[in-house]
C-alpha cells in the first residue's frame, strides 16, 4: 500500500496469495479424486518450436507438479500442419483419461488455431475459450460453463476493490483470450461496460469516465498515468515481451498515489488465470459426469 503525493493510498493487487489458497483447495479435491480412480489429467498441446508457447507449457506442468494433477505436454511438429494439430486434439477430445486440453499459443505459422480451439471439446475446455463456452457465459449462464480463466482472474483481482455492481467499466480489448468473455461477464455482474478496441476514436475519453478499467490489448505501455483518473481500479491483463522481460499494457510509473488499485505485470492477473486453468479441469471434471460431484471453484473463485 502507498500514499501518493494525492494523498491516494494505492493498493497492488497480485494475483500469487488468491492462487496459493485456490490451489490448496484444487490439491485436495484433486487427491480425493484420484482416491476414487479418476486421477484428473490435463493435456497441452504445443505445435511448433516458438519459445513463448513452450515455456507456457513448461510454467503450468509447474503448477500441475505441486498439485499433483496429471499433465502432458503434446507436441506437434510444425511439418505436421493443420490436419496434423486437428489430429492431436481429436485423438485427446476422444480419450477418457484425457479430462482436460489446452492449446498454447502461438501456433507454427500456417495453422490455424482459431480453427483448433474450436475443435476441442467443450467440456474438456478448460480455458474456457470455445465457441460453446463463451456462448454460455455471454448468455449469462455462466453454471453451465467453463468459464474463461484469464477474464475470471481479471474480475476476481477488481473485486480484491470492491463490488463491480453498478460499477462504470471500460475494458481495452476485445480479443478472444480475454476482452471477448470479460465484457460479458462484467454485464452478469451487473457492470456498466464499454469496450474499446483498435477503431476505438476516443479511448482517452473512454477511460476518463470509468470507475475499474481493464486493459488487455497485448500493447506494450498502450496506457499510462496520465490516462488514468485518481481513484480508479486498473487491471492489466496485457503480457508483452519487450527487452527479455515481462511488461503489461499500463505504464506502470506514476500509478502509485494516483490510482486507487492495480495489478503489476507480471504478478497480477497472470499467477492467478494459471491455476485458474486447475479449477476449470476439476470443473470439467464434474461437467463430464454430469455434475456436482466437485463443487464448481472457478465459479466460487468469482463469486
Ligand atoms: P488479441 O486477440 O490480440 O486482441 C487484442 C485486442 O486489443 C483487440 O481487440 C484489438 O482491437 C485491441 N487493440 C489493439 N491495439 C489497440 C489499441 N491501440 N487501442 C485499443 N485497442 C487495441 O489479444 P488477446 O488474445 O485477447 O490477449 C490480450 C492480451 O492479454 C495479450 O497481451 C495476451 O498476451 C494477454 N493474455 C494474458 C493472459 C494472462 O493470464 N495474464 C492470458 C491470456 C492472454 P481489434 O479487435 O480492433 O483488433
């Protein structure tokens, strides 16, 4: 917490403590799970060599490692092409031991990963980004879905500020990993949303009036202090490589003593949305066998 020359104490709200109490949870119901034979099982699959999509892939058999949930990393060679990564998910969408399928992105060049995520099987979709599942969520039925990971830790970490109810919101981004399900999801919540995007004409104008902002553009420093009003909330969900370190889509000089709250980058959104993925396997998990042997934790992770 710090007090700025505004006289605004402002807080940081990291994703890491809300994840480590997530993740002691998802470890037991995981460990009573695999005491009944149904050892959950996420599979990832990796097509191409780009490092970026490796190293996601390595980051969450981390995570499964100190869950002691099964993970594999599938590989797909680039020379395998479309059919080859089409292959891959429809041999993981068919196998029972499989209850879990990510696609970690990017994909080599010349596939088309828009195409493999819809592929996957709805119910084994557990970072919630099928057509199947956003659909669910923009149609406020949120229980019957897997709820996208990276919005869901997005609103969790606003709420760390305070209710969204009522609240005016601007989200920057419109794109499928997460401004796409967030705006939905913060109407279900009783936010009033704008959302901008590339063709937006007046994005200042859009974050001026605005009481939480999120950003996730994939734009390195898009927003800065001078954008933002004292007392706003600000979440960055933005991940950027820029001089072999990490960075979001806010400017973070200036924030503290000017904004009421904000996540860094990286520490903020990003832990959280990766053991989010855990909770949506385990709610996968219950969505396969048709429901509430596991108790839904995403959803309490936003409630
Ligand atoms: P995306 O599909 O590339 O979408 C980017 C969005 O930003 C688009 O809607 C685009 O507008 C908009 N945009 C680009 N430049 C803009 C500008 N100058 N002003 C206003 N809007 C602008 O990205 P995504 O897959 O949704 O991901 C967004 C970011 O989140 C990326 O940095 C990604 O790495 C990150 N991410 C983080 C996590 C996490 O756990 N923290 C997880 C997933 C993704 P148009 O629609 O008009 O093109």
């Amino acid at each position: 917490m710090h007090d700025g020359p505004s006289g605004i104490e402002t807080r940081t709200l990291r994703g890491g403590p809300i994840a480590a109490a997530l993740r002691d949870d998802i470890a037991g119901r995981a460990a009573a799970l695999a005491a009944e034979g149904r050892a959950p099982k996420l599979c990832v699959v990796v097509a191409g060599d780009d490092p970026a999509a490796h190293a996601y892939a390595q980051s969450k058999g981390r995570t499964a490692a100190k869950l002691a949930i099964g993970y594999e990393v599938v590989s797909v060679a680039p020379t395998a092409g479309q059919a080859g990564l089409i292959a891959a998910v429809d041999r993981l969408n068919a196998d029972p031991a499989v209850h879990g399928i990510l696609i970690d992105l990017p994909v080599a060049p010349g596939m088309d990963a828009e195409a493999a995520l819809d592929r996957i099987d709805r119910l084994k979709d557990v970072d919630g980004l099928t057509a199947g599942n956003i659909g669910l969520v923009q149609l406020n039925r949120e229980s019957e879905a897997i709820v996208p990971a990276t919005p869901a830790a997005c609103i969790r970490l606003a709420e760390e500020a305070g209710p969204l109810a009522g609240r005016r919101v601007t989200v920057v981004g419109r794109g499928r990993s997460v401004g796409r399900a967030l705006a939905p999801m913060l109407v279900n919540r009783d936010a009033t949303v704008t959302v901008c995007h590339s063709r937006t004409r007046d994005l200042p104008d859009a974050l001026r009036t605005a009481e939480v902002v999120f950003v996730a553009a994939g734009r390195a420093g898009l927003i800065g202090a001078s954008d933002l009003q004292p007392g706003q909330v600000v979440i960055d969900a933005g991940i950027n490589m820029v001089d072999g370190g990490i960075v979001g889509d806010v400017d973070p000089a200036g924030l503290d003593g000017r904004v009421a709250a904000f996540t860094p980058v990286p520490g903020g959104v990003g832990p959280l949305t990766s053991t989010l993925i855990f909770a949506n396997l385990l709610r996968a998990m219950a969505l396969q066998t048709g429901g509430g042997a596991v108790a839904d934790a995403a959803k309490e992770a936003t409630a």
